[in-house]
C-alpha cells in the first residue's frame, strides 16, 4: 500500500530571497494522490506562515497520459518535453491569485541513488511566478529528484537522530551535490549521542557530488550543524567535510536563509530550510537542506529523555 511514485522540483528567486516547492506525490495502490506547492522568504514558525501555501494531502488519482501527469484538484500539470531533458510545469491557485509556470532543462543526466529507484537532476529553470498578484521572472538553477516503485511507510516514534538531506545547484551550473546523513557525534550537533544509539555504519547514507565535469559517488561525511533551541532546533548553518570515491575531500558550508516546517505524514516532522551554500574553491549555490525529526528528538530538545 505504501509504494509511491514521486516529482519534486525546487526553485529560487534569489533577489526577492524567495524560494518555492512544487511536489507530486502519488500512491499508485492506494490510487490517491497528495500534490500542491508552497513559497516562502524567510523564517517561519509555521507552514501556514509561508508567503503561500497549498497542498492537498487526499485527491484522485492523477490523469496521465504519455507526456502529461494531470492533477486538476491541484491545479497542477506535470509535461514530459524531452524525458530526462526537459520538463514543464504548471501551478496555479486562483483563489490567492497565484501562478508558477517554467520549463526545466537538464544540466546534467540524472543521478540514481543505490536502490536504482530514485534519481536527482540539477537543472535550470527559466518562467515566471505570480505570487499574492506579484508577478516576477524565474531563472535559476536547482534540484528536481523523482522517486518510483518503492515503499515508503508511515514511520512511527523512531528514536533516532535528525537525518539531513541536502543538496545545491551552483550559479554557473557547474557544480552539484546532494548528500544525507546525520551530525558527526564529535562535532556541534553531535550532542544526539547523549540519548540515540546509531552504529557508525548508519551515520553517512549516501551522496554525490558534480565538479569540473566529473561526477563522484560520496562514501563519507563529517558534518557540523549550528541549531536554533528556541525554534525546534532548526538550522541555523551546516558544515559538511564530504569525501568522494577517489578521496578528495569537499567542504560545503550553508547557511539557512528561510524555513518552513512540513510534515509528508503526521509522525515526522521537517525543516525545510532555504539554504545559501558555498564550496570550498568558490561556487556558490541556492538550494535546499530537509532535515526530518521524530517525536522522541523532539522530547529530547525540550529536556525530555526518551524512555529506554
């Protein structure tokens, strides 16, 4: 019942410090679909406090057809131009008087996780953008990633540190990455070891990164995270010491620009941070850090330990 097929896109109006969603989200055996989007230009203690935000968890399956994945409900079209090469989307809420429409075009072919069944693509992203009325252009470069044919069950209270997901496009397109994983237990945010148990093995999940024209699986990572206490310890900054498949070490530093919390289901809980990133030789890069957190992590920031 839990297999899923997904699309995400994420987009940036970096001069307006705004920076948007748009994701599909189908269970093909449940025959249900969760879809919509949601924009936002600085931190936010709520999703609701976002400049707009509108999905739906529990629509109709979608139509589709060869080149097109339909969600009227949504207000969403998904249109394969080229497939790996080319999509366009369309959102529009008419009720706030909001539009999103872009065509992507890849940068580069896209990057399969071990499991053979998810990818992510850096590409750029050229349209425009109608929020509130406001109408502004789109011309950025991002992340879209696609899912499909796997399970994806609703977790209960796992206690378990918070895992990051991050990933980031530079200005010149040049360079990409993604990477997931948790703090290093010797470094800031690392304090997860007072109350979690995670053997070493689990601590780095997987990554990849793109420079100079030559694309290298991740096999580990140190990250550093600066939190916000007051506000469920969101990012504040990451800094993550990556090494690729040759050995070469890569360091990223990001700082958090906006944020929104968002919940794929009601036992999780996500900061979606808007995140500025810069590499260690000079690219600079707009993208996304998703950090998930259970209830017992939670608890735990509140200075409530988990029972054992």
């Amino acid at each position: 019942y839990s297999v899923t097929e997904t699309y995400w896109f994420s987009f940036s109006v970096p001069e307006e410090n705004l920076h948007g969603q748009i994701y599909l989200w189908m269970h093909p055996n449940l025959k249900i679909t969760s879809a919509g989007c949601w924009m936002w230009r600085g931190p936010t203690r709520h999703y609701l406090e976002a400049d707009h935000f509108n999905f739906r968890n529990y629509l109709p399956y979608p139509t589709i057809t060869d080149t097109e994945v339909q969600v009227p409900e949504a207000g969403l079209t998904v249109r394969i131009v080229e497939p790996l090469e080319v999509v366009e989307v369309d959102y529009e809420d008419a009720s706030s008087d909001t539009k999103v429409s872009f065509r992507a075009t890849a940068l580069i072919p896209p990057v399969a996780r071990s499991t053979s069944k998810h990818f992510d693509q850096p590409m750029h992203l050229v349209g425009e953008i109608v929020l509130n009325g406001q109408r502004m252009a789109l011309d950025c470069k991002s992340m879209r990633d696609k899912s499909w044919g796997e399970p994806r069950p609703e977790i209960g209270n796992l206690e378990h540190p918070p895992v990051c997901w991050g990933v980031g496009v530079s200005e010149d397109g040049k360079t990409a990455f993604n990477f997931s994983g948790v703090d290093d237990p010797a470094k800031a945010g690392g304090e997860w070891t007072d109350v979690f148990t995670l053997p070493a093995e689990k601590h780095f999940k997987e990554g990849w990164i793109y420079r100079n024209g030559e694309l290298r699986k991740l096999v580990s990572m140190s990250k550093a995270t600066e939190r916000d206490p007051g506000n469920l310890d969101r990012i504040m900054s990451i800094v993550a010491d990556v090494v690729d498949e040759k050995g070469d070490h890569h360091i990223i530093k990001g700082t958090m620009l906006g944020c929104v919390q968002w919940s794929g289901w009601s036992n999780i809980g996500v900061h979606w941070n808007r995140m500025r990133w810069e590499l260690e030789g000079g690219a600079i890069s707009y993208g996304d850090a998703l950090e998930m957190t259970w209830a017992p992590h939670i608890k735990h920031v509140q200075g409530v330990k988990p029972k054992s």
